[in-house]
C-alpha cells in the first residue's frame, strides 16, 4: 500500500536533490521550486528600481570607457625647431590696398607677411550681423562656414569638434584648407579677408596689422587718416599645423575700432603641445604636435602722432605640455561593468530583505494594537 501510495504521488525523498547529468550534482547555486516562490509588489517595484540604476551605470561607465582618461603633464621641451608655423583668418574693415601685415621678429627678421597670405576684398556685413556678433558658424571639422564650399582634401563627415583627444587626434591627421571668401553679389567691398599659412622664425615676434605709409618709411605712401578702421574679426589665429577642429582663445572674436586712431594689442604665450591616444609604443597608439596659447588683450585710442593697428606679440614657452588619452580594454571594461551590476544586485537584495523586514514588524505591531482593542472591548461586562 504504502509503495503504491508513493508510486501514485510521485513523491521523492528529498524534493530539492539533484537530477539529470552527474554535473548536475556539483551545481553549487540554490534552487527553489516554482510553488515555493512568492510574487510580491514590493518585490516588482525593486526590481524595477534595480534595473534602471543598473542601466544608468552601465551607461555611466560606458561613457566614461568611451571618453578615456587624460594625463596633462609637463617637461622641458628637448625637441629642436627652428620654424613655427602661424595660421592666420582675420577680416579688417579697410580695403586689401591699404593694409599692410608683417611679422618682426626677436632675431630682427621682418617678413612680409601680406606677401605670403591671401587677401581677398569682402563686406564686413557677410561676417558680422546686426549686432556686431560673428555670424558665421564652423563646420564639423572646425573650419568657418561661408556658404561658399570648402576647398578641402578629404570628404566631409560628422565630427566631435576638441571634445575628445582622440577626435583632436583624428582629424589633425588629415589635411585641411582654408574655406573660401563668400561672393560679393554686387556688394560694394568694405573689407580685407586676411588668411592663411606662413613659417616664422620659433623666437620672440610681433605680428602686427597697420596701414599703408604708416609704421615703416616708405617713400610715397601715405594713406588718409579717415580711412582708418582697425575693426577686425579673428575666425582664426593658431600655432603650428593648421587644425581647425582645435578652439583657440581668439577664435570668433570680434572687436571694432570706435575712433580712428585705435590700437589693439594681444599679449600671448606659446606652449608647445602633445595630444596622444594610447601610450608610446602600443598598438594603435598615434599623437600629434601643434601649439596652445594664453592671451591677454588691451585696447584704447592712441593720439595722431602714434601707429594705430592690430598688434599681436607673442612669446615660445620653455615647457612641452603632454596630453595623453588612455583607454582600458575591452575586458577590463566588461569586468568593470559586471562588478558595477552585481554590487547593485547586492544592494538591492539586502534592500529588499530590510524593507520587507521593516514592514513585517510594523505590520505586527498595528496587528497587536488592533488584537488589544477587541480584547479590551471582550472584556467589558454590562
């Protein structure tokens, strides 16, 4: 009877013993069956919760893998260069036959700065709007847009702008030219667009924007005072190779000239720059060399007898300052990520366990003063 019995109720001996293949039996983990789980809203609500800081998290962590970490450090530059590269797009409110540019250096050099870039004759309205802001915008890769294609070597796509090292990295390996100067339609040419590339002597210079006659002897050439208008716009001024995707401090800047007689000095300091991905020496590694500055900037009016202009000095720093972008591996990243799910699947479960306890007690306690009510209700005699 009692082996029928059991045959018929299908009962085991021990109901939570391991079955199938002998791997089975080295399963390590608990198991419960399904009639001895209990669905709760409690329990719903904080797996819900649990899901959405994991999510958050992982996106956190994903983000930060994705962004690397940068180390800036500093050293004495031990490279030798004797040229430095300047990158110039400047539009001043005079006409191109009036200006003249020209750098003067520490070693007494003077280049004739006009001869080696473009100036092509613009209106000052197609830069600026209404309220005297820039009005042009940059394209993905940094470059000024003027609405009049871009004279560039590669193919034009989406691009992070200076967020990342590895962007900056990216896209100052590729060659890249100066956008052209927007079409005058009939528009009476008010202005100079001054732009391009030339290799100064690495030392000490001045850089400097005045008018025709005045500044250097020369015999012959003197331009009317009235005609002065020292008002410009700066799209670009950099050190080094050209990379429109990095932002300079006097890239956008507009400043005009309220008087004639009106002079601009920008004061600034060069330091060489290394922007690395990965350190020396590992596969997929790549850097490039350019130059970053500080500026410090003063303007006022200058009476007759002193050159009015756009004066630009600066100064090479002694120091090398190394920017370097490390990212972990892939697996590191995966490990990183389960550690961040399993730490808030822990916090969960023992926050789960202490609520579901909490409300347990109180739950006994508000049955207790309920029981002692109807007791003492119980007990009342008429």
């Amino acid at each position: 009877m009692m082996n029928g019995y059991d045959e018929k109720r299908h009962l085991d001996e021990d109901p939570f013993a391991a079955k199938g293949s002998i791997v089975s039996a080295f399963d390590a983990f608990p198991k419960s069956k399904p009639q001895y789980v209990t669905h709760t809203s409690s329990g719903g609500k904080w797996t819900v919760a649990m899901a959405l800081i994991s999510l958050i998290l992982v996106f956190s962590e994903l983000s930060r893998w994705w962004r690397g970490e940068e180390q800036h450090t500093f050293a004495v530059e031990k490279g030798v260069s004797h040229i430095l590269p300047i990158n110039l797009d400047v539009v001043i409110r005079m006409r191109c036959a009036d200006l003249h540019v020209n750098v003067q250096d520490a070693a007494g050099d003077r280049i004739k700065a006009a001869e080696r870039l473009s100036r092509d004759p613009t209106a000052w309205a197609h830069w600026v709007d209404g309220k005297g802001v820039h009005r042009l915008g940059r394209d993905a890769q940094g470059r000024v847009v003027t609405g009049e294609g871009y004279a560039a070597s590669v193919e034009h796509d989406e691009g992070f702008g200076e967020e990342h090292v590895h962007d900056i990295v990216a896209l100052g390996r590729r060659r890249a030219k100066w956008s052209r100067t927007p079409r005058l339609w009939g528009t009476e040419a008010d202005s100079c667009r001054v732009y391009g590339s030339l290799e100064v002597n690495k030392v000490q210079g001045d850089f400097h924007i005045t008018a025709r006659g005045h500044g250097y002897m020369e015999f012959g050439q003197h331009l009317d005072h009235n005609a002065f208008n020292f008002s410009h716009i700066i799209s670009e001024l950099s050190f080094g190779p050209f990379l429109p995707s990095l932002v300079n401090p006097l890239d956008r800047t507009v400043n005009t000239a309220p008087t004639h007689f009106h002079k601009f000095q920008y004061f600034l300091s060069v330091v060489p720059t290394t922007y690395s991905v990965g350190r020396p020496g590992e596969l997929g590694s790549a850097s490039i060399v350019t130059n970053q500055y500080a500026v410090t900037e003063q303007s006022q009016a200058v009476p007759e007898n002193t050159i009015p202009g756009i004066f630009v000095k600066y100064d090479i720093e002694p120091i090398l300052l190394n920017i370097v972008e490390t990212r972990d591996g892939f697996l590191v990243f995966l490990i990183k990520v389960i550690n961040v799910m399993s730490g808030v699947l822990v916090a969960g479960h023992w926050g789960y366990r202490l609520s579901d306890w909490l409300g347990e007690v109180l739950g006994r306690r508000r049955r207790g003063h309920s029981e002692g009510m109807l007791g003492v209700k119980g007990n009342h005699h008429d």
